[in-house]
C-alpha cells in the first residue's frame, strides 16, 4: 500500500461501474487503484496522468492518457499497459468517454474544449468539435 495523498495532485477519478468498491486515480504521480471504496491506494503506473476511464461493459479494460504513454490500454484492470497511439500531439485529453453502446466507440473532451472521438477502441481520432 502506498500513501499517496501528501503532495499528489488530482486530475481524474473513476468507479468500476460494476464493482463501487474498485475507484481509479489519475495524477501527476500515475494512476492508483483503490478496492475498497478509496481507505487503501495501489499504484498501477507511474507518471503525470491527465485522464482515465473503465469500459463500462468490460471492467476490466482501461484507458488512460500519460505523458508518457500517451493513449494506453490495459485489458486486466491496470495490471498491465500496452501505448495504443504514441503519436496523439493535439491537445492534452482531460476526459475520457465510452459509449455505453459500442465499446469501440470513445470520446476525448481536451484541455481546449474540443472533442475527439474515436470509433477503433483509441487506436484513431477525429475530431468532431
């Protein structure tokens, strides 16, 4: 367990939509899982995170966007992360949205208010606006 609160700042929260003691953190520090409705934090990855998301008909595939890694997918709840798009220089994404309909449908909302949607799971943006 690691305490991450001191000097941590938070840019992003997300609940399990099928599990509400599992909540997800993006910061400056990474992203950190807690599975007990938020009293104890695990870090998943390291780095500045603006965004992250849980697919919410399959909780265990998360999407998040790091300086790092830029648009990142994890298939086992944030165990492990593959970079799906190194190559996303527009904007800074703050908010990530899927579509409850299709999965394979994701939409950005950036540091600019533009919106971004992607119909190939993040592999591919257009923007809409």
């Amino acid at each position: 367990m690691e305490c991450f609160i001191t000097g941590n700042v938070f840019v992003g929260l997300t609940a399990d939509p099928k599990d509400e003691n599992i909540v997800y953190a993006a910061s400056q520090m990474g992203i950190f899982v807690s599975k007990d409705k938020g009293e104890t934090w695990n870090r998943l990855m390291e780095g500045f995170v603006s965004t992250i998301a849980v697919n919410p008909n399959d909780s265990q595939e998360l999407l998040s966007y790091s300086e790092k890694n830029k648009f990142a997918i994890s298939n086992n709840a944030g165990q492990t992360w593959e970079s799906i798009n190194e190559t996303f220089n527009e904007e800074t994404p703050l908010f990530i949205a899927y579509s409850k309909k299709d999965p394979k449908i994701i939409y950005i909302l950036t540091e600019k208010n533009s919106i971004y949607k992607s119909s190939d799971q993040g592999t591919s943006w257009n923007k809409i606006r």
